[in-house]
C-alpha cells in the first residue's frame, strides 16, 4: 500500500496488516517508526475499502518498548521523547476512534510500549510463548501508550499497579487469565488465527463495530442515564441504516444478512 522505513502495511482483499519491521532492534519504537504507524493508523483509517486491522510484529519479538538508544543519541531527549509518545498516542487513538476492529497479534515479547500497544487492541491474540511486561519503571521511566488508560479498567488498579511498579513479567496464559488478551495459540499459528478471526469480522456490519466501541470507550466517564441516552440515539440511529435494516429483514426472513 506503502513504502515505509519501520514498518509493513499490506492489505490483501478487505483485510489490512501493520507489521512492526525492525526485527534487529526487537521492534522497539523510534521516532520514525511511531510517526509511522500513525500515518499507517491514518490510511486503514481513511481507506473506506478496508474493515479490519491486523497489527502484529517481525520477527521474534512484537515490540520490546521505546528504542532507548535513539533516545541516549538526542540532543534533546525530552523533546524527541514527547515527540514520539505524541505519535505512538494518534496512531493508539485513530485506531480506537476508527469504525473497523483492530486485532493485535502478539507474535513474541510484548514490553513497555510494546504492553501498551497490545492492550489497547479490540481483540488481541497470543503466541505461547509469547510474554508482557511494563518495563517502564526498570529504565527509570513512566507508562505511555495509553496503559494508564486500558490497564486499569481491563484488570483494575491493584493489578495495574503491581505491573507498573514491579515490571512483573506475565506469560501468556497469566495474561489470558488476568483478561489482558482474548485467545492463547500455539506460535505458529498466531497470524492465521488472527485472519481467520478477521475474516469472520469483515463480513458483518462494520458500523456497528465502530458505535459499539465508541460506547465502550464513554462509558467509564457517563452517568447510566447518559450512557443509556447514547445507547438509544445510537440504536434508532443503526436501524434506520442501510445495514441496520438490512439485519432486520434477514432475520424476518431466516437468512444470513448481507452486510455491506
């Protein structure tokens, strides 16, 4: 689709897949490669032809965190730090607000921005072997990528804190049970899970994919009779749709509808 430095965007049929690409330095996010993957975020955002995403990694590792040796050779550290956590937060940020799910595949090691990235997927699949870590703080750092976001309201605070503070690494069975990833697979057979799975979403109705996340990502924040206010503008809204009505005939007509 296009030519980038850090990273692989392919789409093949409705199907589009962010491959992070820097296998020799563990996938670890660098200026260019977070300012890349929001432009890719961007394109699968804008591309009206795609309805699912899959962000995975190359290699053996899905993203070991920031690339600290890109930020040890700044001149300004703090600049080309915030920089890069900008870029990481409007690619993590387009692909909650987009309509179409994100499936991350967590090829190998997920750490620091890497867990970030990961938990901020609408559905995320594991490789056995594959680990988590915060990191963060074992570098003298504090959380980004929208962690202090999803963590807390994916396993609560208690555990949330012990993660962040600790870096204790959990397997991926350990993040399955602490609800931090959807499905554990065998390694070699995480992407084709992963398509497999999305195959099953680009047949359905990928606007109403986008009004159900964006419901859940208010929800925290609205009161029940605000939340339950958004709950039915949204589904009068879905069923004076196209697909929306579409649902509804083929239920009354025992049939499997033909999303579009």
């Amino acid at each position: 689709m296009k030519d980038f430095q850090t990273i692989l965007l392919t789409k093949e049929n409705t199907i589009a897949t962010i491959t992070l690409n820097r296998p020799d330095a563990a996938n670890g996010i660098s200026p260019t490669s977070a300012k890349e993957l929001a432009e890719a975020a961007l394109i699968c955002d804008n591309d009206t032809s795609i309805r699912c995403v899959i962000l995975t990694g190359n290699g053996r590792f899905f993203c070991a965190g920031g690339d600290l040796k890109s930020m040890a050779a700044s001149d300004d550290p703090k600049r080309t730090l915030k920089g890069m956590a900008d870029d990481l937060h409007k690619a993590t940020s387009q692909f909650a607000r987009m309509e179409k799910p994100i499936i991350v595949a967590v090829n190998g090691m997920a750490a620091g921005a890497g867990f970030s990235i990961a938990v901020a997927g609408d559905f995320v699949i594991a490789a056995q072997s594959a680990k988590f870590t915060m990191a963060y703080t074992a570098a003298g750092l504090s959380p980004d990528g929208s962690s202090t976001y999803y963590l807390p309201r994916l396993i609560g605070i208690r555990r949330a804190m012990e993660l962040m503070i600790t870096n204790r690494r959990l397997t991926a069975q350990e993040a399955l049970d602490w609800n931090l990833v959807n499905q554990v697979v065998a390694d070699d057979q995480v992407m084709s899970t992963a398509k497999g799975f999305a195959q099953q979403l680009v047949s359905g109705p990928v606007d109403a994919y986008g009004v159900v996340k964006k419901l859940l990502l208010c929800s925290f924040d609205n009161s029940l009779e605000t939340q339950m206010e958004l709950e039915g503008r949204a589904i009068s809204e879905r069923a004076i749709s196209a697909n929306g009505q579409e649902g509804i005939q083929a239920f009354l007509e025992k049939r499997k509808p033909n999303f579009s």
